[in-house]
C-alpha cells in the first residue's frame, strides 16, 4: 500500500516552498523506502527552487539526509528494513565505463529509484538528486542507502549525504592533500569549511581561510584553519603567496563557483600544485587565463563532484572517525529546525547566518 506522508514542495520558478501530501510508493525491485530523521539544507537546494539545475517542477526537494529504512523491495539484499543509514546520490551501477575501470566514485550512471513520488492528484514529482528527503519518508534506490554506525546523531551524520562529504573528499579525494602540504580554501562556508576539516585530518601543515565574511572566518579557524583571509580587505593571491614563503599553497580549493575567486585560486598555487574546483558555476560564467600560464605553472587543475566519494567506503569511515572524536560533524549544524521552516532557512543560508540547518522529523 502506498503511503501519504508530508514534504516540502517547490512548486515552480522562484515560488515559495511549500508543504503538500506526497504518496510515496511500496518499494518495489531494487528498491527501499526510508524514514528520514534528518536532511540539511543544502544550497543546491535552493538552486533547484530558482529553476536553476533544471526546469522539472515540482520538485521534492531534500538530499541531505539520515534516517531508517523502513522497507525494501523483494530483491534487496545490502539493507534491510531498521538498518540507520545515509543517502548517497551516488548509488554505483557497477556498469558503466568508470565502474568497470574500477573506478566507481566516478560511475556515470548511479542509480535512483524507478517508482515515482507524486501528489495525491497523481502529479509526478522530481526528487531533488534523486533523493527529495524534505519528507517524512521518500522512495529511493537502495543502492542509495549507506548504514552506518546509529550511535551518531542523525542531523550529523545526514549531512555527509551531500556539503560535508563534497567539501572533505575535494581535500582528501580529489586534492589528494597529504601530511605537511599548505592548503587554501576560498569560500568558507559548510562546503569550504568541511575542505578545512579535511585538511586539517589529512595532516595539512597549514590551513589558510579565505572568506569576505569575518564571520565565517571564525568558524573556519574552529574548523582547522590556522590562518585567515579577508579577500574583502586583502589581496588573497598576495596574501596565500605571504603565508607560504612567497611560492603560493600546493592545494588551493575552490568553494565558491565564481570566476574571479577560481583565478584567485589558479594563481594562489605554487608550481605544480593542485586547483580544485568544488563550487558550482552558472552556465553564464566564463574564464579566460593566459595558456602559457596553464601550461608554465604545471601541477593540476580538477574538479570535483560529490568528493569524488564512494559512499561505502568514506560514509563509515568518517561517521567512525566522528565518534572517536577526530571529525566534529556536530559543528556543522547551526541550527535545528521544522518542515514548514525550510523557506527562512533559504533565507537565512543567503544571508550568510548558518552553516547548515537541518530539518528534524
Ligand atoms: N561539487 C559538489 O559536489 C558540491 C556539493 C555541494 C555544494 N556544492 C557547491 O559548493 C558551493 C559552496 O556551498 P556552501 O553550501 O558552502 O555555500 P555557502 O553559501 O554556505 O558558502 C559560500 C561561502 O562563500 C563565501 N563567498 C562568497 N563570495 C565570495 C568571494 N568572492 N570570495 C570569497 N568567499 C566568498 C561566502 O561568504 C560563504 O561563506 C556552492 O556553489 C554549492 O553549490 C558543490
Ligand atoms: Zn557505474
Ligand atoms: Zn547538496
């Protein structure tokens, strides 16, 4: 029997969010249905909201989430109804030319559940990654749960689901930061400042902040940075070269997705360093660099998407590092809050006042 449960609905183009009757399907092959406990609200979130990811409204938004699978379908074997899990928006297909490279973090085609959520008018809606946990209960992939240890607290643990894990795994995964590089975050917010705490674990000898927020630079030296950056009062290019014996950080993480603060990036790393791009541009923004410098500075240029994760492997290691007291998810999440509160969140995270809100059910 299909189940009526509530969610946050963005409706259309710029309209308000709010809270409808969503009919979340029986799960069927392949399939589980979890009862969410938590989901942070994300920025991609209220990208969705604007129209700009894409124009399939209405969406079910929600994607940072935690909670308790409640049911699966007949085949699924990996989790079972009671297992406390994560949501991954990337559930592997073991398939597809990266995964048969053995390369899953990189899978092109994840999976996402086949049934639709609707309204109760039959209205079909659009999950925002495929998860949509802004609800009560949501339909998803069971490739799309990943258990962890239930000893952590679920508005903590939910937020590895999407920010957190994109900002620690651009550091370790993609920046490949190691013990005694000097790394540079731009933009200091739950994205940058997870980069930060990702450093900081991976043995980074010196953390530099960058952020036009001095609020946000606070709350990033808490997180590991041990030097900070106003790009408002300060040359931040000048200002990395100063702090790192004049040569520029061999790890520069991008958290912004703008073109100005990627070429602060580009030139704020030193020769054969790495430039990761984790910010999400618009399709209006564009770049231009001098080849010869792309070419003369060496190194790498990256982007990364999602952390360039394997849920499997770094959910649980990272919730196990949480609960030895060596990764404080907890200082991610500035607020709790309800359902019908998401819309002051969005207003709030544009603002600049939170690093995550996260909805409690
Ligand atoms: N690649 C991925 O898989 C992935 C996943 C999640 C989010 N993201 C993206 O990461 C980015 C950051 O997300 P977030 O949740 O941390 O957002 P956020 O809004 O909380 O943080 C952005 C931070 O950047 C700072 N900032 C803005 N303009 C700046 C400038 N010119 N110079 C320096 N700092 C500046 C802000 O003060 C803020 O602290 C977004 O673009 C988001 O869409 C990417
Ligand atoms: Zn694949
Ligand atoms: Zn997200």
């Amino acid at each position: 029997m299909a189940q009526e449960v509530r969610g946050v609905i963005a409706p259309g183009k710029d309209e308000p969010v709010r809270i409808e009757t969503v009919v979340v399907p029986d799960p069927g092959p392949g399939e589980a249905v979890v009862r969410v406990q938590a989901c942070g609200v994300c920025h991609t979130d209220l990208h969705y909201k604007q129209g700009g990811i894409n124009d399939d409204f209405p969406f079910l938004l929600g994607h940072e989430a935690a909670g308790v699978v409640e049911s699966v379908g007949d085949d699924v074997t990996d989790v079972a109804p009671g297992d406390f899990v994560i949501l991954n928006w990337r559930a592997v297909c073991g398939n597809c030319r990266a995964c048969l490279r053995g390369r899953p973090w990189y899978c092109f085609d994840t999976h996402n559940a086949r049934q639709k959520m609707t309204l109760t008018d039959g209205t079909e809606l659009s999950p925002a990654l495929g998860i949509g946990a802004f609800a009560e209960k949501t339909l998803v992939a069971a490739g799309q749960c990943t258990k962890v240890d239930p000893a952590v607290a679920p508005e903590a643990a939910g937020l590895l689901g999407c920010g957190v894990m994109a900002g620690i795994g651009a550091a370790i995964n993609t920046g490949n930061v190691g013990r005694g590089d000097s790394v540079a975050v731009i933009g200091c917010g739950g994205v940058g400042d997870a980069a930060i705490a990702g450093s900081r674990l991976a043995g980074a000898a010196k953390i530099i902040a960058v952020d036009i927020d001095d609020r946000k630079l606070e709350t990033a030296r808490s997180m590991g940075a041990t030097h900070t950056v106003n790009s408002r009062t300060a040359d931040p290019v000048e200002a990395i070269r100063d702090l790192t014996g004049g040569f520029g950080a061999d790890v520069v993480i991008e958290a912004v997705g703008r073109p100005e603060t990627y070429r602060q990036a580009f030139y704020a790393r030193d020769l054969a360093g790495t430039v990761v791009l984790v910010g999400v541009p618009t399709p209006d923004m564009k770049i231009e660099l001098p080849l010869l410098d792309v070419f003369g500075r060496g190194g790498s240029l990256k982007s990364s998407w999602y952390g360039d994760c394997l849920p499997s492997r770094d959910f649980p290691m990272l919730i196990d590092l949480h609960l030895q007291g060596r990764l404080d998810l907890g200082a991610f999440v500035t607020e709790t809050i309800a359902l019908d509160e998401v819309e002051k969140a969005f207003e709030r995270m544009h603002r600049g006042d939170v690093l995550r809100s996260v909805v409690v059910l």
